[in-house]
C-alpha cells in the first residue's frame, strides 16, 4: 500500500489538472499495472490512445518494465514479419499473446522513415526495439519501437567502395546501454580474385546517444552473414565461415560490455562444420539448429551458459512439407541473398509457452511443432505476405531513455 500513498507517482498519470480521474485512475497502482501487464501489445496500445490520463497510465515507466518482464518470461511473443517483395518494404506484425480472434491475424505496421529509407535489412530485436538498416547504400541506420511509433536515424559511419557488412544490435544489462556493431569486410579497388573474398576488416561500433561510431581494429573471423543473430546474457553471437586450411566452425560472441570476441564452446554433435545450421535462443538459453540427413532438425541447446558440458540435444523434429508450400512460387532473388537460405528449408523460431515449436518454412510458412506428440500443426494465418523473413519480438512500450531493468 505505500505506493498507493506515494502523491506523486499518483499524480504523474494526469496530465491536465483539470482532467477528472476516471474509475481506472482510482484503483491501487499495483492494481493497475498488474491489468495492464496481462494485456496483449495490441490492446495495450489501443488502451494508451483513449484518452490523455490512459496514455500516461499505459507510459508509466513501472508498468513498462513489469510489461516486458510478463511477456518476455510467461507470455508468447509476437513476430515481426519483414517482406522486402517486390520493391518497398513493409513489417507486419503476428501477437500470439492476442486473443483467439486476433491471434493468427497477421497486421500491417507503419513505417514512417519509408520516405528517407524504402529498403532495409531488420538487424535484430531487442527489449521491444527494432534495428533496421539500409539494404540499398549500407549507410542509414534507425532505432525503431513499431508499437509507439517512435524512432531514430543513428549517426553516419564509415564505408568502404567494396564491401560485406555483418550486423549486430544489443543490451546490456549492467551498463545498460543498447549498442549497434558493424562487421566490415572489405577489399581495396586494385585487389581483384576470381572469389569474392573481402581480406581487410573493420569492427565499427556505436553506443546509441553517442555522435560517433568508434573502430575497435580488425577481426580475426570470417563470419556468416545473417542477421537476428542470438543475443545471451549481454553478448551477441555468431557462427563463423570455415576457412580453407581451417575448416572447423566456431562460435563467436562479442561482448557488449568489455567489447571483445570470445569463443564460446560449440555441442558435440558434429553439425557445425556443416553449411546448415543457425542459432537461436530458446528460453532465455543458447540454442543451435542443425540440419541432418533426409530432412531430420535437431536442436541443441545450452542449459548454462559457456559451459561445454551443457550443451543437450533437447529436441529432434523430423522432415515436414507444409501445405503452403506446394504451390511453387518464384523466389525473390533479394530475400534469398540477405537471408543466407541456399539450401535452408525451415528455421527455428521460439517456443511457445505450451511448448509447441515455431518453424518458418523457406520464408513462406509458419508451422507449430509439438515435441510430445510428433505433430506438425500449418498455422492458419490471414493477410500474410508471399514471402518474409520473420523476427521473434518481444512486444513493448519501451524506449531508449528507459531500458528494461529485468533483462535477462
């Protein structure tokens, strides 16, 4: 009860003095927060556009951090659909935390940078956060939250005439700065090779609210480049490309707090040589997808983290033809490239609370998968593109100026 006695955390939800509260203002504070954190994103920013005292309610920096701990923790998450076909980008969204008559609507979502950046690649997600840079010039960068309709244009970093660029966006919970990280492989004009090898590398580095990008020197990784890679306990990961007289792949970690690469031990299952497989993160916890023979997926995942001796073969999902995927469809050449999906059938999602795996099949089709019964489940989805790249988000009303205390 003694937030309910706090004056001025009651005050702060009336904007206007002359506004009178309604019933929803004179229930308890933890009342309220406890209703409004229960609610799916949708509804939640439906309810913060009723009125001026809803919207500071909705706002509440308490209520926004207890949000984001219910769904990250204890609800479903919702998923960013990114179509790039056939000219301009759009980003829908699908909230499995909605209600049944909502859940498998897919909705449209604004973009209003589309005039400044019509095409862009969707860097990764965090704490309700999109990162989403230019596919055309690799120059623009923008910060955007799809949910409050907010967003920035990060300032302008280096490039080079020839070059690959490896993204990556984060959170760390203890300096509690979200940093964006650009991976630049690049080869002078005069340097020509019947390959395309990039020998030089720069790793950019920008701690967003900062006016410049800083270069932390080379890397010494050749990594693959996707995007929406796993972010665990601080650190982003990647896997990198096999070399020549290396062969072998690794697991490659950049600490967002000290900035360095770190190895981190990779499951002895022998896949990671292999050119399919992807990470993810699967309850909070690093995860590996590894293509096997006759269409077999086996995830592996790592109960704590950094430690070897962790990493179980949680789960092992046979081969599966959705029914999306009969009729044959001519394959926009741009998402195949950006995706990294030659060859690559189906992607590891998310799990959903009741346990059913999420898959995305060729960028057509969502299909759930339950691991007790065997059973595959096509998703009925309305209004969903042709094709998409799809992005597990954590709906939220966050901001930069308020990062989630409780991530991770």
């Amino acid at each position: 009860m003694e937030l309910q006695a706090n004056p001025t955390k009651k005050r702060r939800y009336n904007l206007e003095d002359d506004q009178p509260p309604t019933l929803m203002e004179n229930l308890p504070q933890e009342i309220i927060q406890d209703i409004l954190s229960r609610l799916p994103i949708s509804s939640l920013v439906r309810f913060k556009c009723v009125c001026h005292s809803w919207r500071a309610l909705a706002q509440d920096p308490d209520l926004i951090n207890m949000y984001f701990t219910t769904n990250n923790i204890k609800n479903d998450p919702c998923l960013i659909l990114h179509c790039d076909f056939p000219i301009k980008n759009h980003l829908y969204f699908l909230d499995f935390a909605a209600d049944n008559q909502e859940k498998h609507k897919v909705k449209r979502i604004h973009t209003p940078f589309s005039p400044i950046m019509p095409e862009f690649d969707v860097v990764g997600s965090c704490n309700g956060l999109l990162c989403l840079a230019d596919s055309l010039y690799n120059d623009s960068i923008f910060i955007y939250n799809p949910f409050l309709m907010s967003y920035i244009e990060l300032p302008k970093s280096l490039n080079y005439s020839d070059q690959e660029i490896v993204f990556g966006f984060g959170f760390h919970p203890k300096t509690r700065k979200y940093k964006v990280v650009r991976i630049v492989y690049y080869r002078n004009s005069s340097f020509r090779a019947r390959r395309l090898i990039y020998p030089q590398s720069e790793v950019q580095i920008l701690t967003v609210g900062d006016s410049e990008w800083r270069s932390l020197g080379k890397i010494s990784y050749q990594l693959v480049r996707r995007h929406s890679e796993a972010s665990v306990n601080g650190r982003i990961h990647w896997v990198s490309r096999p070399r020549r007289y290396n062969p072998a792949r690794r697991l490659v970690s950049f600490d967002l707090e000290d900035e360095q690469f770190r190895e981190v031990p990779k499951p002895d299952c022998g896949g990671l040589s292999r050119c399919n497989y992807h990470l993810v993160v699967l309850k909070g916890c690093l995860s590996a997808a590894v293509y096997c023979n006759y269409g077999r997926l086996e995830i592996w995942v790592m109960k704590e983290y950094n430690v070897k001796e962790s990493w179980v073969k949680q789960y092992c999902i046979g081969s599966y033809m959705p029914k999306g995927l009969k009729q044959n469809i001519d394959r926009p050449t741009k998402i195949w490239k950006i995706n990294g999906a030659i060859g690559r059938v189906v992607r590891v999602l998310g799990v959903l609370k009741n346990g059913e795996i999420l898959l995305e099949y060729k960028n057509r089709v969502i299909v759930s998968y339950d691991p007790n019964l065997g059973k595959f489940k096509d998703l009925a989805l309305q209004s969903t593109p042709k094709w998409f790249q799809t992005v597990v988000h954590v709906g939220s009303l966050n901001w930069i100026d308020s990062p989630i205390d409780s991530y991770n």
